[in-house]
C-alpha cells in the first residue's frame, strides 16, 4: 500500500508534437533530401513569408548545403539583427566562407554568447587561420568541457597542426570516450602521428564501428599515408561518400587526382566547389589549364 504521506508523483505531460510543416516547407524538405539545395531556395523564401512553421531553419541548410554565402548572408543578416539569434553561428560560417573574418568573428561570438556551443568549432577554425591559436585553444577546451561533440577531435586537431605532439596525446587519451566517437577518430590521428599504426588502425576501426563523423575519411589518409595502400584509401573515400562525411567531395577528388584520374575527379569537385569549397575551385582551374592569377583583363 502506498504511503499516503508520501509526496504525490509528478504529472508526465503529454509530448507536444511539432507543428506540421506547411506545403512550401515540405517541397523544400524533398529538394533538401534529394541533394537539390539549390532549387529548394525559393519555396522555402516563400515558406519562411507565409510564416510556415519550421521554414527558417530549412532555408538556412538551403542556402549552406548550396553554398549560397551571399545569398545566405543577405537574408541571414537581417534576420539575426531583428533577434533571431540561433541562426547567428549560421551567419558566421556564411561570413568565413568569403572572407569576411571580422563578422564572421562577431557572429560566432554572437552565437557562443547565446548558448550556440558547436559555433565554438567554427570560431576555434577562423583564429587558428588568424594565427591566434592560444585563443582557438582556449575556446576548444572551454567547448569541450562543455561536452560539445566535436571540440575534443578538433583540440586534438589544432595541437597536431602546431606540432605539439605530447599535448595532443594527453588530450586525445583524456577525451576519449566511445559514446563520443570522433574522439576515438582522434586518437587514432594521434597514434599515427607517433608512428604506431597497428593502435592506429585499431583506433579508426573503432571509430567507424561506433559511426564517427569522419572516421572513414581519417581511415582513408591513415591507409595512404602509411600503407600507400591504394585501393583500400579508395574504398574509404567511396564510403565517407556514401555516409556524407564532412568535406568528401574535394577529399575524394583530391585522392582521384593524385592517382592520375582528372576526368573522373571533376565530379566530386564541382560538387564541392558548389558548396562553396575554394579548394576544390582551384583543383578544378588547375585540371583545366586555367591560371588563378589571371583575371582576363
């Protein structure tokens, strides 16, 4: 029998459903799915003017997956100065994207201020690329202790690029956790920066088993870098595709490249260099002759 001095259990309410998304919304939604970003743009102006519940943060994926940046930049812009905030780490990236370093800084902050933690990658990146590393440092560790998903492979990241070995195995072995498994990505990059590829594959392995964001890729370049094994790099790069890691179009393309294969590269490339991707511009210029110095004038 139950102790009627006993405090009453609370009242679970009743999950609220989203509101449905509109018609406009949900042909944007398609072309989205459908790798069609580009198109997607204009039902969705559309949906986010008839007020479409849900539309404002599928035509911000619209005009990114696009790489629409000044597109993105002119709705955005207005968008968060009238207070809508949570798309401010949104408008950084636009603002990174073409060089646009100072606003792109204040939108981060922006962001960051307002609870935004994943923008704390996106600004580590852009004063890494401003020579302040201290700073990015500062702002991946605050991230990470946070429990932000990305910022303990990206701390790894920055110490690796700086060269400082010892401390970037410290922190791989601290963070790495199986529940969050880019740290597991990490550590293999740190393990293979110490010439230890048998716990180097292991690690990336691992990582791909627990579905790490760019674990095929890594395992990718571990395979050519230590191995010059080839084929196996290939199979890692058709997968990072097929998972839609991060940055596979120019990676992949890149690889292509490399192993004599031009023609069939400039898929992937044109496919990164639309999403705004500069590196993969200048690859496709160089496979086309095309000088990046000369302006035609």
């Amino acid at each position: 029998m139950a102790d009627p001095g006993a405090a009453p259990r609370p009242v679970e309410p009743w999950p609220v459903e989203p509101p449905p998304e509109g018609p406009l919304s949900r042909e944007g939604r398609a072309l989205l799915d459908d790798d069609r970003p580009e198109e997607a743009v204009d039902p969705l102006r559309r949906a986010v003017a008839a007020g479409e519940p849900g539309a404002p943060d599928l035509l911000a994926r619209a005009y990114l997956d696009s790489g629409d940046w000044p597109g993105c930049i002119e709705w955005l812009g207005p968008y968060v100065e009238q207070g809508h905030v949570e798309f401010a780490g949104r408008l950084g990236v636009a603002y990174a994207q073409l060089g646009d370093v100072d606003n792109a800084e204040e939108a981060l902050r922006l962001a960051l201020t307002h609870g935004e933690a994943v923008a704390a990658n996106d600004l580590a990146i852009l004063l890494r690329d401003t020579d302040r590393m201290a700073e990015a440092v500062h702002v991946l560790r605050h991230a990470a202790e946070g429990g932000d998903e990305q910022a303990p492979a990206n701390l790894v990241a920055v110490y690796l690029e700086a060269g400082d070995l010892i401390t970037a195995a410290e922190t791989a072995e601290r963070y790495a956790d199986e529940s969050r498994p880019d740290t597991i990505v990490a550590l293999g990059d740190v393990r293979a920066a110490e010439s230890r590829p048998d716990a180097a594959e292991d690690a990336y392995r691992r990582a791909i088993q627990l579905g790490g964001v760019r674990a095929h890729s890594a395992y990718g370049q571990f395979l050519l870098a230590a191995y010059g094994d080839a084929a196996g790099a290939e199979d890692q790069f058709r997968l990072a595709w097929r998972h839609n890691e991060p940055g596979w179009p120019y990676q992949l393309g890149r690889f292509l490249i490399d192993d004599g294969r031009g023609e069939e590269a400039r898929e992937f490339l044109e496919v990164a260099a639309g999403w705004g991707d500069r590196d993969a511009s200048d690859l496709l210029n160089e496979i086309d002759g095309v000088d990046p110095a000369d302006d035609g004038t």
